[in-house]
C-alpha cells in the first residue's frame, strides 16, 4: 500500500529540537512492512506562509500520490476538517490520526476531530470511555515502541561508557530533580533541548542509552504521569530502564525483572546506588528487557495493528464520509483571509502578552491565549478553515 505520513520531521516542527520519534520511527517501520511511504511536512511553519497554503499543499499531495491511508499526527489545528472531508469524499484514502498527549489533548483537540477521521488512537486506556461517551467509537488502544533498526544486546555494566544518563528535553522540574541527585554525588550526563550539552542526533540516542550503565526516564507531563516512547527505546537499544512509574506500564513489561521503576526522588536515588553496586542485577534485566522489547514492542507491530484498523474502520464507515462536498477550496480560503478587524484583534492580543514576556514569548503566549478561549467557546469550529487561532497566528 501507498501510506501518506502527514507530520513534523522535527518535534514541534523546529530543527533545534531534533527529529522527532514520529519520522524516525513510523516511516521506518512502514518502509519495513513493504509499504511505499510518502512524507508530507504538516509542523514546519516556515514551509508556508499560512494554514491555507498548507491544507492547499496537502490536497495537491493526495490528488498527485492517491495513497490507500493517510496517517496523520496533527498538533493541533494545522489540518482543516474541511480538508480532511475532501479527502475522504471521493472514498478511497482511509484516514487515521494518531493522537499523543490525550491526557490532557483529549479535552482541547481530540474530541473535537476524532469524527472527521475514519480512526483514531490513543495509548490512554482511560480515555477509551471518553470517546465513546462523545460518540467516537472508531477509536484503536495502542503505544508507542521501539524501532526495530535501534534493537541492540544489551551491554555489560562493565562495558558502559556512562554510569547514568539522561536524554530528553529539560522542561517541568527535570532540572531541579537531575541537581538534586548532584547534590547527593549521583551526576546525570543530560542530553536534549535545554540542557548545556544541547539535543544529540538521533542516531546518537541509541548509543548513549546502550552504552550507559543506567538510562533514566521521567513520565511527567501535562496531567498525569504517562508512558512514552522513551519507554520502550531504551530496552530495545540494550539499555537498563530505570523509568518514573505510569500507570499501566505493568501491562508492558514486568517490573523489577525486564525494567525497573521509582516514585520520587529519594527512591530513584536509592534504586541508582543499588544498581551501580549490583551490576550483575541490572545486566540480567537489561537483557529480559531487550528480550521482551525485541519480541513485543516494534513499530512494525504497531503499525501492522494501526493499518489494518484504519482500512476495517474506512469498510465500517457510514455514508456520510462520502457525501459530496458543498463548498470548494476557494471558499475555505476566503473564509480563513485575515481582515483589517481580524489584524487589529491580534494586535489588541499580542501587544500585551509582548509587554509581560517579551517578543518571543509573548507572541506565544498570545496564540495560546486565543487556542484556549476558542476550543473552550467554539469548540469544533477552531479546527476550520474559519478558526480564530488559525487564522490570527499562521506563523506558529
């Protein structure tokens, strides 16, 4: 089959950051499975001048590559929902948005687009009875994994070239908790976004958890704790997983013999003293680790799963995915056309948010105001051509 991948080479669509685990791992993955994979760049904005442009470029791709499925992570509103009617009108590109963050996502972006895909994911069992509360019922439970192209023995304890590491971005209280284990003579190699050393290419990521005695992992994030692709690469990549615990991880892999977890920072630093004195421990589960991720937690396996759910889902569809479509691509464009009313509204946003933070931040700050008041008062209407946020801040 011909899959069309509509999401960010970089996380959050800036380079700075790195690749993000999406290209790096579903595109593999589907190359992997025999499948003819297309990247459509859905994140960077510098790639369009505004939201128009972008759904314009979209529906040139599909029209020109005509794929079977269309997989989309969307952030937020970059994809109309109007858009994806055009799609799916003509009835032969079976859609499926994988969702991440439905911990907090959920309430702000998912439940307003999951009808407008043929399905959804979510790797939040919780969320399950969420969906089909709101009548989404197309929805599949899945995970993140490993990229089988990482999978690597692990190494022995005394073959390591780091005795505990880090990789990932320094945001929330990860700083404060990496210098408090400093501070008790536990020094944590960091690698990422916000830390002095900087983001690693991705293909150093791998080899830094492989080659560390101890690869740690934080679950925080917007609402509760949660599992993440971290997870499941660090094991794969012959890594030792000492990982903050999320509910559900049970479900993956066994605790204490495949990987390890802590809650709190006295238990993690009592768990990383232990496994550094008892190194024949932690090279038995780094290796049940790698076993299981090597036997149950590829992308291949994942997107065997997701691609089969999406055509079933596309075959159960109602009509209504096929109606013809009323209203041509002009319209949308015209009805997403900033104004001079429209422009003075930014303005009266933005200038404030600019003299409380700065340039920078207060520009962001400024479309996150506007994304939080329209989703709450407008809801669907926000993830239209017509949208405010969309249409007040295209270059974010």
């Amino acid at each position: 089959m011909k899959i069309l991948c509509v999401f960010g080479r970089y996380q959050y669509g800036d380079p700075s950051r790195g690749v993000g685990p999406e290209y790096a791992c579903f595109i593999p993955a589907l190359k992997s499975l025999g499948h003819d994979v297309v990247h459509f760049e859905s994140w960077n904005r510098r790639c369009y001048s505004n939201y128009a442009e972008l759904n314009k470029a979209l529906l040139t791709t599909v029209n020109r590559e005509h794929p079977d499925i269309m997989l989309v992570v969307q952030l937020n509103y970059e994809i109309w929902l109007e858009t994806l009617r055009i799609i799916q009108a003509a009835g032969d590109v079976a859609t499926i948005c994988w969702t991440t963050d439905d911990s907090f996502k959920y309430r702000e972006v998912s439940r307003f687009i999951g009808r407008s895909y043929h399905a959804m994911t979510t790797t939040y069992p919780e969320m399950l009875p969420r969906y089909q509360r709101d009548g989404i019922d197309n929805v599949l439970l899945t995970q993140w994994a490993a990229n089988s192209q990482n999978l690597k023995e692990p190494l022995p304890a005394k073959e390591c070239e780091y005795p505990v590491s880090f990789v990932g971005a320094a945001h929330g209280d990860r700083r404060k908790r990496i210098g408090a284990l400093s501070k008790h003579g536990i020094y944590v190699l960091c690698f990422g976004y916000g830390w002095p050393s900087g983001p690693v290419a991705s293909e150093e990521i791998p080899q830094i958890m492989r080659k560390s005695v101890i690869s740690l992992n934080f679950a925080n994030s917007r609402g509760r704790s949660q599992i993440k692709a971290r997870t499941f690469e660090v094991p794969g990549a012959g890594g030792f997983l000492l990982t903050e615990y999320a509910p559900g991880l049970e479900k993956f892999y066994s605790i204490g013999n495949e990987i390890d977890v802590f809650s709190g920072t006295e238990e993690l630093e009592e768990k990383i003293n232990y496994y550094v004195s008892h190194p024949d421990k932690r090279d038995a589960i780094a290796r049940a680790g790698f076993k299981r991720t090597e036997r149950e937690h590829t992308y291949e396996i994942r997107m065997r799963e997701v691609l089969d759910f999406t055509i079933s889902s596309r075959d159960r569809s109602t009509i209504a995915f096929r109606k013809p479509i009323t209203y041509s691509f002009d319209e949308l464009a015209r009805a997403h056309h900033v104004g001079s009313i429209s422009r003075l509204l930014r303005e009266m946003i933005v200038l404030p948010c600019v003299l409380i933070w700065g340039k920078r931040r207060g520009s962001r700050a400024a479309r996150r105001l506007m994304f939080e008041l329209s989703w709450r008062l407008y809801g669907k209407k926000t993830f239209t051509a017509s949208g405010w946020p969309g249409r007040l801040f295209p270059e974010q």
